[in-house]
C-alpha cells in the first residue's frame, strides 16, 4: 500500500475513533467538518493530474470504439413523423375535432347523444 493511501487510512481510522467517543449531538456535523477540513484536500490535491493521465491510459480504447462504431445515415425529411406538441394538442381541436363540432352546431345536447325528445 502507498504511503500515501496509509496516511489517509490512518486519518479515517482516527475519525472513526473520535466518532465514536463523541456521543453528543453536534458529532456527525463535527466529523463531516473534520472530514472536509482534512480529508477532502487530499482527494482533491492532484486531481487533474489524475486525470489527465487516466485519460491518456484510456485514449487508445476510445480511438479503436470510434473506429469500430457503425455511424447511422441521416433521416430524410419524409422518414421523420410529423408530431404535434402536447400543449397544442390540448388548446387546438384536431381536425376531427372541429369537424364533430362544426356538425353538432346549432343542436342540442340530446340530439347530439341520439335521444329523441319525449313528446314525438
């Protein structure tokens, strides 16, 4: 183990231990303090090195995945649907819509639901 990963497993070791003597309410918001104060530096002391090499490690994976990437040909404008959007759905009548009630139009609710009034 590095001797840089053995100092940081010391520092949450000795974490671990003040979390458990320290039984007051204030112990978990106290840890994450500590924790941050410092821990965290640590993590992040170096990061885009880390990076940057992890990077260059994995460029030749990603190269040769592109390579081997099959690239699907553009739609053409027929080969797209037509969609209307919810919100037009909603406040616009389709058109057959319109056209039920350009044909109920002047009629009444029970000569549009098919009842024939009661004296005929």
């Amino acid at each position: 183990m590095p001797t840089e990963q053995k100092t940081q497993n010391h520092k949450f070791k000795d974490l671990a231990r003040e979390l458990e003597c320290d039984e007051s309410e204030g112990a978990f918001d106290e840890a994450l303090e500590l924790f941050a104060r410092e821990v965290m530096p640590e993590f992040h002391a170096g990061e885009e090195e880390r990076q940057a090499k992890k990077m260059k490690e994995l460029e030749p994976f990603i190269e040769a995945a592109f390579k081997r990437k099959e690239y699907m040909a553009a739609p053409s404008d027929e080969d797209i649907p037509n969609v209307v959007a919810l919100g037009r759905r909603i406040t616009e009548p389709s058109a057959a819509e319109k056209a039920a009630a350009e044909k109920a139009e002047g009629k009444t609710m029970a000569e549009m639901a098919g009842v024939k009034p009661a004296g005929e």
